[in-house]
C-alpha cells in the first residue's frame, strides 16, 4: 500500500463528536509524519481544530455538497476517514477520488444500510449498530479507523499531546484561570428536577470543596438565560466581589481557550467535558443517572484527570451533598496533577442518590 500523502477527516456531528478524533489524528501524524490533514466538519463542530494542523472545510447541508467536495478535490487528499455515519459524509469522501477510504458498516445488523455503506468505502470496520450497555469509548471506535489506516494499535492519552490538535484561543483565557472552577452550564443540567436554584446550591457546594478561590459560569448563547438564572440565586457576597461571575458566549476558539486557562471543570455530559478532556484540564463529568454507565463508558473525558458522576432526580438537600462530593472529588483531581507528566485516565463513579 502506497502511503497517504494527504488524510481527509469527514465528521459531521458535534463538538464532542469531533473532538473524540483528536487521538486518531494524532496516531495517523505518527504514522504518516509527512502526511497533512484537512478535515470536513459540520457548522457546529468547525472550530474544533487547530488550523496550524488541520485545514478545515465547512459542510452546512446539501447546498455546500458540490463547493466542499471541489474544495477537498482540488485539495488532492489520496485517503478520506469518514468518522460519521451521516450518507453525506460517505459521498464527500467517494466524490473527492480519494483512492483509500475507510469507514464503519454494520455488516448485517441493518442489511441496506451495511451493504450500501461497504461498496463506498476501501476498508470498512464493524461496528455494531446496537445500543450497548458499556460500549467503547468513543475515542477507541475512531482510532479502530485510524488503525484500518495503519496507525499503530494504541491511541495515546497524553493531553500534552493531543492539546495541539485543539484550536484553543489564547486570547480567550480567563485572568486567574488556574485559581478558577469553570461550571459550563446546558440544558442537560435542568433535569430531573434541577432548577436554577438547585444548580446555584450545587455550584456553591462545588467551589467551597474544589480548593479554588473564583467561579465562572460557561455557557453557549442558547443556554446563556439558563446561566444567567443561576447566576441569581448564587450568594450574593460573592456576586459583589466578584468571586462567581458568568462569563459571556463567545466563538468557538476562545471558548476553548477559556477552557483550557481553567483550574478545573465541571459539566454535563457534552462538548466541554471532551474539550477538557483532550486539553489536561481536570474534569468533574455529570451524566443522567438512568444512562450512566452507557454514557460513562463511551463519552467520559479522554486523556484529563476525570471522575463521571450520576446525577439524580433532585430532593431538598442533594445539592450539597452532591456538590460537597463533586467539589472534593475536584481537588484530587487536581493534586493527581501535581508532579506527574502523564494526564490520562477517568474514573467511572457509581449513581448517587
């Protein structure tokens, strides 16, 4: 097999989506170190890469199809991963004459579907079109790929690797950031029975544990009245000197870089947790407690310093139980950090009730 000269990523879904190929890419440049990368990315996941590593196409919907696939043509890539398993991504990568392409197919599990899949791709890796009870990480399915590619047979977990693939704005860093316990705020936070009110108790219980000094509300425009209505029921003394504050929307790099300037970070299970997880930056990682270890297996923080939590219904009381567990479960977090070199690994933590 003749070496790829130019690697195509397709993946058209979401940030964490996008995120979870930060290993693959990495086991293909130390594979291929001469090889470059582009990438296909949907309008939400675009600004995930590093330009100075990945040049980026933008896939919106069918209207872009033709100006993509010409882009990426004219771009000459000679192999083409499509990490989604969207119809578009199959036909990009076919429509750019990439002579390697490689891609999942469920074999017979979904008969049309699988049969359809393999006759567009090169290499086809299974994968099981079932829902599992504990799947593989995410991560692990993409790098399955990347070894179809010839990439050695382990990703690596080395954030201080892996943080080089991610386009983190240094201009978006927070004044203090290490002294400061990011909370990103998202719908998946408001249920069960979690109001703002609930939320604030919990943040407030987090920051007293965690061993950290300020507090900054991160959250996405959508979600930005949700922040905003947790914002007001935090203590007021700290509202006045400024130690929880909410940190406005921004785009998609400088959020990365605010991310990336945090002393730790608390979320729910969505982008942020990904993005931490491929910078180093130690995680607290809420998921519904109905699916936990379903989505504990497959999308727990990567390469950072990590602990996965169920979240309950909420009751009077749980917030400052559970946010005194979540803040302490921080600060180990942060001390594994001191005087090690490797940050890698998560820890699944049972369902709390």
């Amino acid at each position: 097999m003749a070496e790829p000269r130019r690697i195509l990523l397709v993946r058209l879904d979401g940030i964490g989506d996008a995120l979870a190929c930060v290993p693959m890419l990495e086991g293909l440049s130390r594979t291929y170190p001469s090889a470059t990368f582009g990438a296909v990315m949907s309008k939400v996941n675009a600004g995930i890469l590093s330009p100075a590593r990945v040049t980026t196409y933008v896939y919106g919907g069918e209207d872009d199809l033709l100006h993509v696939t010409e882009e990426a043509r004219n771009a000459g890539y000679d192999a083409a991963v499509v990490a989604t398993e969207e119809v578009a991504g199959y036909e990009i990568a076919r429509s750019i004459g990439a002579h390697i392409r490689v891609g999942f197919w469920h074999r017979f599990e979904k008969p049309f579907k699988s049969l359809w899949q393999r006759a567009q791709l090169t290499r086809a890796v299974y994968r099981p079109a079932a829902r599992m009870r504990a799947p593989a990480h995410e991560a692990l399915a993409m790098y399955s790929l990347a070894r179809a590619l010839g990439a050695a047979s382990e990703p690596t977990a080395d954030a201080s690797v892996l943080r080089a693939w991610v386009n983190a704005d240094p201009a978006g860093a927070l004044p203090d950031g290490q002294a400061t316990l990011g909370v990103q705020i998202a719908s998946k936070l408001a249920t069960g029975g979690w109001g703002p009110a609930a939320l604030a108790a919990l943040i407030d219980a987090s920051l007293a544990y965690a061993g950290l000094t300020r507090c900054v509300l991160l959250a996405s425009e959508a979600d930005a009245p949700l922040a905003r209505a947790v914002l007001e029921h935090m203590p007021p003394a700290q509202l006045a000197s400024g130690v929880v504050r909410l940190h406005p929307p921004s785009d998609v790099p400088r959020w990365l870089g605010a991310i990336a300037s945090l002393g730790a970070l608390i979320t729910p299970d969505t982008g942020a947790a990904h993005a931490a997880g491929m910078l180093g930056v130690p995680v607290a990682d809420l998921f519904d407690s109905a699916s936990f270890e379903e989505l504990s297996s497959r999308w727990r923080p990567w390469a950072a310093p990590a602990r996965c939590f169920a979240k309950s219904d909420w009751h009077p009381g749980l917030e400052s139980r559970f946010g005194a567990e979540v803040g302490a479960a921080v600060k180990e977090l942060r001390a594994s950090l001191k005087g090690s070199d490797n940050l890698k690994g998560s820890t699944p933590v049972g369902k709390r009730e």
